[in-house]
C-alpha cells in the first residue's frame, strides 16, 4: 500500500480508477531521487535476469520441453502509468546483470520485452554479461578447424551493442570459454580474441567499462570453472597483440603436437 491505495489488488471501480490516477500525478510530481528510493524498496532483492537459448527461440530436441521464464515486478503493472514503469525497470537494471548464455543470441535477447511493459530489454539494460562458447565451434574442440566467418560472426553479434545510447555507462562483461586451462593454451581461444578485439576497442574508446574473461570450462572429471582476466591484451597496440598472439598459437600448438614415435 502507498499513500493508502492498494496497486496490489486492481478494482474495476471508477473510484478506485480515480484514486490510481491520482496516485501517478502525485508520485510522478516527487523529485526524481525520491522517486528512486521507492524504487529501490520495490526491488529490496533484485535477481540478475538470465537469458537462456530456450527463449530466444532457439530450436529444442523434442524430448526437451521448452521452458521460458516468467519474469514480475513487486507490484501490479495494470495501474501504474508508462513513466513509472520505465523508471522502474531502469532502477531494477542498475542493480542487476543481463547475462546472455550465448553470444549467438544477443540480438534477440535484447528485444526481449523481459518486463512486460511493452519495451525492450535494449532500452534498460547498463550491465551486461555475454557468453563466447568457443567450446561449442566444433565437436572436437580443435580451434584451427572453425572456420574464419564463425568468428567473424562473433564479433559481429557483439558489435550489435554498438548501437546502444549511453554505451559510456554500459558495464560489459565479456567470457571466452574454453576447455584450455588458459587462454595462451587455446589456440580458438586465441583466434577469438583476434577476431573481436577491434570490437573490444571500440568499447572502449567510447569509455565503456568493458572486462574480458577467459573461462575454463571443465571436463566431466576436472575442477570447477576458472575466470581469467585477459582485458589487457586489448589495450595494447594491435601490432603489439599481434606480436604476442603469435608466440602464444606457437606455445599452443607445440604442448599439443603428439611427440614422434621413436624408430
């Protein structure tokens, strides 16, 4: 209940009606830092919002059943007017990562409509955490047998935030994931990085707080994933990465060169 009218419980009453409309006037009318409190008091544990492949579309085995989540606010949209929606979910925003589970759907995640306002995930979202699945470019895993234009597709769907007002407040994190231990093992791990680090620059000469993260994935029997920091390599020259790309593709493929069998 605030200000005595119950948004929780809609009536089809004109009185009740009335009582809502002058609930919005009035809260529309308080400072925008107090409206921000109240806000923050609807969303007292505001979850991170998880894009999954299900929800985007993406075609399922028929013997896995299709599951989109349902996503509610603290409150009952129907009697609230469309400015206070859209503060509400650009305050539940700055509290919580958009984690996209495949950079493949990035694009249609961020046209989600995830709060059911009737606007886009991509005019809110100022946390956004994306997925690279290099271990899924082919079934063996071997980086030099995926094709240049899958990772030319890469970085083309990360380029797609581009295209987003207000970039230089966006706090993006970016993860490589491998089966390698570290990035200098992996020779796709590797050429990911040189087919999106144009990209990654381009975040960060328009000020975006962008991470980048090399994340192991385990194997049935390994331990538990592991997070690299490799963000540095993008802020080097491009001759210089290119440099250092090159020794560590040599390393790479020299530790998984089978040894000669001896005559």
């Amino acid at each position: 209940m605030i200000y005595g009218v119950a948004i929780s419980k809609p009536h089809q009453g004109a009185m009740l009606r009335a009582q809502q409309a002058k609930f919005n006037a009035r809260f529309i009318a308080l400072p925008r830092e107090l409206r921000e409190l109240v806000y923050n008091f609807v969303h007292d544990t505001p979850c991170d919002i998880t894009i999954t492949r299900q929800e985007v579309g993406v075609p399922l085995p028929r013997s896995q059943k299709r599951v989109v989540p349902k996503r509610t606010f603290n409150f009952e949209r129907n009697w609230l007017e469309e400015t206070i929606l859209y503060e509400l979910a650009q305050a539940y925003c700055q509290r919580t990562a958009f984690i996209v589970l495949d950079v493949r759907d990035l694009e249609k995640a961020l046209e989600l409509d995830v709060f059911g306002i009737g606007s886009p995930a991509f005019d809110f979202v100022r946390h956004i955490q994306v997925d690279i699945r290099t271990h899924c470019f082919d079934s063996e895993g071997n980086g030099n047998r995926t094709p240049d234009s899958t990772l030319e597709n890469t970085a083309r769907m990360l380029g797609f935030l581009h295209r987003m007002q207000g970039l230089e407040d966006l706090q993006l994190t970016i993860r490589i994931r491998t089966y390698k231990a570290r990035i200098y093992a992996s020779v796709i791990g590797l050429r990911t990085m040189d087919a999106i680090w144009s990209v990654v620059q381009g975040f960060q000469l328009r000020a975006c707080n962008v991470t980048v993260y090399h994340l192991s994935v385990p194997w049935i029997h390994s331990p538990g994933f592991a997070l690299e920091d490799v963000t540095s390599n993008f802020e080097c020259s491009y001759p210089e990465w290119t440099v250092t790309k090159k020794s560590f593709i040599t390393y790479s493929q020299q530790i998984h060169r089978k040894p000669q069998a001896s005559s």
